[in-house]
C-alpha cells in the first residue's frame, strides 16, 4: 500500500506516531496497523486506540481508523499543561433531538425572558424545547434537569478532583440506569461509603441527590438520583453502562497529571487490590484495560497486563454462572519508590 503524504505534525505536548497504513487482511476480521517508524501491531477492528482528533486525545476503534491519522504511542510521562477548565453541556443540550429535549428544563434564566408564561417565571424554568426553537444562549451559571426531576446539574460542569476521583469510581463500581445510578460496596467499606457520598455533592453540586441504601448483609449502594446526570454519563462521558461496556472517559486524557491520578485513585479504592510490591487491578473490558494501561504508561508508570479466558465459575449454594474473560493489571511500586514518582497507589 503505497505510503500517505504527510500531515500537519502533532501539538508538542504528545508524543504521537503517523499511521503509515492499515491492512485488513484476508484470514479473520484482523487489522494491521503499521507505523511511520516501522512498529507494527495486529488487532481486531474493534479494538480501541488513542488518536488525536481536533487537538484532544480521544479513543478509536482500529477499523475508523485511516492512512494518515495520527495514534498515541507514549514511551515516557507526557507532559500536560493545565487541562480543561470546566466541561460545557450546553452544546450538547442545544444538539439533543426534539424528543429528548422536550422534557428537559433549565433553571437560572426564566426572570431575563420576555413574553414568556408567568408559572415559568415564578417557578423559574424554561424548557430546552423552546431555547432551542429560539436559539436563545443559555447563560454559563444556569443549572439542568429532567422536568419533575429534583436533581439539578449546572450547565458547566467544574474538572475537579473529585469529579475524577467519581469518575474512577464509576468506572470500578458503577452501574447506569435511566433514572439512577449505583456505585456498589462491600458493607465493611464504611469510609469509602460515606466518602463517595461526599464526593458527589463535591462533583456535581448540592442539587444532586444521593443516598446510601443496603443491598443485603454483605453489600451497600450508593444510589444517585439524577436522570440528567445519568444522560450525562452516557452521551457526554461516554463511560459504559455495565461493567463489561467501561472504558475511560476521553476527558481524562485531557486534564492534567493531578487530575489524571484522581481519576487512578477513584479506580483503585473502587477495584484495586494493593499488595506490599504491586497493586493489582482486574476488570472484563477490554476498552477499560486499554485506556487504564494508556494512562499508567502516559504517567510513567511500571506495569504489566495479564489475561483469564472465560469459565465456568460455581458459587456458594451451588449456583454456577459463565464468566466473561479477564484482564488483569498489576502496577509496581509505591508511593516514593524509584521509578515510580508521585505514584497514586
């Protein structure tokens, strides 16, 4: 295949590589990725790699990409500067599709509207419907829900730590319903619990609900109750609904190193195992895995990846279920320890 012209070199702060060509070919749904330098690799189309797209770092699927992109291959830490700012919402919302938009109210700008009905004044909400159908600018300080809705979500969300740290969590102990989302916990974890339930007033604002609700003996849920953050999750965030759908949020690789090891910490206090060498990390995503292992490397971190194909495990009172393949990750070193500096573990 005959090599591609070059393109308009990466930003300094990655390190990238210029894909000379992708092959498919004829045995299997196999992808050949072959880099400027020579480095080649040989992957499913549905795998996932780290690219750049409009000057972020964002993950692709190796059958989107095409001769000339640009994929991420870090050897070292990569310096980052400072981040994002705050993540607006409000492209999103004014691109949601009638349907959805129609249930869906801003508070914070009814008082600044003219000709508009006196409940939606008093009561200070403006459905998303008719912002849209007007074009109005929805201002920066305004906050959103779902109408009846109680949970309230500002329309900037602030990059914090403990939005990441949430975000890490979410990724270790997260479920995504419509209406609610769980964090599970083992019932002993009583400082994690309540810190969790902290960390999300902390990460998105007072007029979020939350609750802490046993499961049974053994297991605690933190429950919040948020329709509009849990459409946030899924089509802002994009983090995955179960645990086999995870993967890590293209924001993360686009803050810097100290958020970046929030979101590490929230993951490991949620799903780590820390020995006295090496804190072990399990999860059956392969998406997570690979944006995990990306992260570790872009922070220059030590650590090695094994994997467990399926079986069949059988459980207390003899009830046996399929288990989904796991991929293991185990990072070396402490917080201090050579090779590791400023480590999260």
């Amino acid at each position: 295949m005959r090599r591609a012209s070059p393109v308009s070199p990466a930003p300094p702060q990655v390190q990238g590589s210029h894909v000379a060509a992708v092959r498919d070919p004829r045995q299997g749904p196999l992808y050949e990725v072959e880099l400027t330098g020579g480095r080649k690799v040989t992957v499913t189309g549905s795998h996932s790699v780290f690219a750049l797209s409009q000057k972020r770092i964002v993950a692709f699927r190796v059958e989107d990409l095409r001769v000339g992109d640009y994929v991420v291959v870090p050897n070292r830490e990569l310096p980052l500067d400072s981040g994002l700012p705050g993540l607006d919402l409000r492209p999103w919302l004014m691109a949601l599709p009638a349907g959805e938009a129609r249930g869906i109210m801003l508070h914070g700008m009814a008082k600044g509207l003219p000709d508009v009905p006196r409940d939606w004044k008093r009561f200070d909400f403006v459905p998303l419907s008719y912002i849209q159908e007007r074009r109005l600018v929805i201002p920066e300080d305004a906050r959103v829900n779902v109408r009846f809705g109680r949970s309230r979500l500002p329309v900037v969300l602030s990059i914090t730590p403990a939005l990441l740290r949430f975000l890490g969590l979410y990724a270790a102990e997260g479920t995504r319903q419509e209406n609610t989302i769980f964090l599970s916990f083992g019932a002993h974890e009583k400082e994690l619990i309540n810190g969790t339930l902290r960390l999300v007033k902390e990460a998105f604002g007072d007029e979020t609900r939350a609750s802490i609700v046993p499961a049974h003996r053994t297991a605690v849920c933190v429950k919040v109750y948020s329709t509009i953050l849990s459409r946030v999750l899924r089509d802002v965030f994009r983090c995955g609904d179960r645990a086999f759908t995870k993967r890590v949020p293209d924001v993360v690789f686009n803050v810097s190193r100290d958020l970046q090891e929030e979101y590490l910490r929230g993951y490991i206090d949620g799903d780590g195992h820390r020995g006295p060498q090496k804190v072990t990390l399990a999860t059956v995503s392969d998406d997570l895995a690979t944006g995990i292992g990306f992260l570790l490397a872009a922070l220059g971190k030590s650590y090695s990846v094994g994997r467990r194909g399926g079986s069949l495990r059988t459980f207390p009172g003899g009830y046996q279920s399929a288990c989904r393949p796991v991929s293991y990750i185990y990072v070396y070193g402490a917080e201090g320890t050579r090779g590791q500096p400023r480590s999260p573990l």
